[in-house]
C-alpha cells in the first residue's frame, strides 16, 4: 500500500527547493559580477538560476506557503 504524500511534506520540500535555489543563484551572481569577462554560459547560467528561483516562489505564492510557518 503506498504511503500518501501529506501537502504539510510536499510544502516543506519545495520551501527548500527555494532556500537552496537561492542560495545557488546568489553565488553565481557574485562569481559573475567579481569576473572581468564572464564567460555566455556563465551569464545563461545565472539567468536560469534566477528564473528557477522566481519559478518557485510564485509556486509558493500560488500555494499561500510562508516561511514564517515552517
């Protein structure tokens, strides 16, 4: 029998998909504005990373989950 999947996990996960995707996408933000000449896929990278973490806060958004509650 499969165990069922609680929202309060699945809201959980994602609350830190969004701490972990920051974190990410601050630290290539760092890399590329410390380089002199970022490299293209340096700045894609930093895009997607970005759009990755817009993503998922409005996932949240849409959700009505707070960090505050967890």
């Amino acid at each position: 029998m499969a165990r069922k999947i609680k929202k309060r996990d699945v809201d959980k996960q994602l609350l830190d998909a969004i701490f972990k995707i920051e974190r990410e996408w601050k630290q290539i933000q760092n890399i590329v504005e410390k380089s002199i000449d970022p490299h293209d896929s340096s700045l894609q990278y930093e895009k997607l990373s970005r759009e990755k973490y817009l993503f998922l806060l409005r996932e949240a958004r849409h959700r009505k989950i707070s960090a505050i509650r967890y």
